[in-house]
C-alpha cells in the first residue's frame, strides 16, 4: 500500500485546521484576525500607558449582563485596577440596570453590543439582525454618551450576512481565545483552573457575569494571571495602536 503523497499530507492540513476553527466558534468557518496583526498595522502611537506590544496583555470580556451580580463584579474590578470589556444584552438586561450601564462606562470600561434577545444572528433575515443590534446600541448611546464600536454574536454565530450588517453599523466582531464554560457548572474552582489552563498572550477570556459561579471565581483569575506576568486590557487597548475596522472579526 502506498503512503499518502505531500499534497494528501497538505488537504489534511487545511481540512484538520477548518475543523478546529469549527469546533471554536460554533459556526461556519469565519477568518478571523489576531490582536498582534492588528497592532502591526499602525505604530504611530501607544494607547496611554499600555503597549501590548511589548508587555504580555489578556483582556477580561463579559458576556450578557449587566446582572444582579454586576455590581459585585465591578467592585472587584475597580479594586484591582482592572479594565474590562462587557458585552451587554438589551431586554432585561440594558433596560433593568441602566446605572450599571453607566458606571461600567464611568469606571473605564468598554461597553459593548450582545444583541437585544440573543436570537442567533445566522437564524435570522436581515432586517431582523439589523433590529437586535440597533436596539442595544441606541440605548447604550442614550445612556453613556458613545454608541458601542463592538459587538459579539451570540454562541459566536456569525456569516457573511453579519459582517456585511456589523459594517453598515460600524461594529466590528470580537469573539474570543479563552472559555470557561461557566454556563456549565456553578463551581468557581473550575471556572478559575479553565480560564488559566487555557491563557496566553493576547488572549481574549470569555466569561458571563450573570451566572452564580462566575464572579466569585473572577478575585482569583485576575491573582494568578497577574503572578504570571499578564497585564489586564480592554479589547480596544489590546488592539491598540491599531483599531478594530467594522465588519470584521477578531480573536
């Protein structure tokens, strides 16, 4: 029996990758764009006191508050002086605890679009998805001053329809390196022993504000990745200086 030739060898490369890039995002194959590229494309300048260029950044994201535990959240975050990015969804959330809203602004963070009702993007016509991303950044923008320049589609759904929308809208696409699966379990241990297993630099942690787990594992995610060297960043700064370009997606 013959052995596969190198052109065998290369299909099923390119097929392995697809596959895994699949199993990532749960959805079609989607190119997407690292923090690091995006740097290269503009060194002119630095984002105030940090370049992820030099030192070794991971940005903390929230996905679906604000929530009953949000509060707590931000008062960890404001404790150790970490910036992170919050993906927000409108109906009952946006519209319950709209001062958390703002004090997520107020207090440096990036306030950004996870839909209205977490319908999924792909499922959906058109005019359909440009609702569900209207909504939450009108009312972002009536509540902090600044309409979102980020969104993440639910379960990180996304297709050519959806880029072309997010571009239309001035969104760009960020889904993420890092999951914790805190959807699955209530066990702060596990959340925290995932998150770190899984981090490297330029990461992008995906956790949910809105599960009981969750924050109280956040104290001891932020301890560890700062022995290890990290440096906590919004996604914008861990962009920066480049900037994410709408219709676009990163991780």
């Amino acid at each position: 029996m013959k052995r596969p030739g190198a052109a065998f060898r290369a299909v099923a490369t390119v097929l392995t990758a697809a596959a895994a890039t699949l199993a990532l995002s749960g959805c079609a194959r989607t190119d997407t764009t690292a923090p690091s590229t995006v740097r290269a494309t503009d060194v002119r300048a630095r984002f105030g006191t940090v370049d992820c260029r030099e030192v070794k950044c991971i940005a903390l994201t929230f996905d679906a508050g604000p929530s009953e535990h949000s509060t707590r959240l931000l008062d960890v975050l404001k404790r150790e002086q970490v910036p992170a990015t919050f993906f927000l969804l409108g109906k009952r959330h946006i519209e319950k605890y709209p001062d958390l809203v703002r004090r997520m602004a107020d207090e440096g963070h990036e306030v950004a679009n996870h839909t209205w009702t977490h319908r999924i993007l792909t499922d959906l016509e058109p005019e359909e998805i440009r609702e569900e991303l209207e909504r939450p950044n009108e009312e972002i923008a009536r509540l902090t001053g600044r309409r979102p320049a980020l969104m993440r589609p639910p379960q990180g759904r996304t297709n050519d329809t959806v880029h072309e929308i997010c571009r239309e809208l001035g969104l760009s696409e960020v889904l993420w390196s890092v999951t914790a699966k805190d959807y699955t379990t209530t066990d702060s241990g596990l959340i925290t022993r995932r998150v770190l297993a899984q981090s490297s630099r330029d990461g992008i942690i995906l956790l949910h504000d809105i599960y009981d787990g969750t924050v109280p594992a956040v104290p001891g995610i932020i301890e560890a990745l700062k022995k290890r060297g990290y440096v906590f960043v919004t996604v914008p700064q861990l962009l920066a200086p480049g900037k994410a370009e709408p219709g676009e997606v990163y991780r």
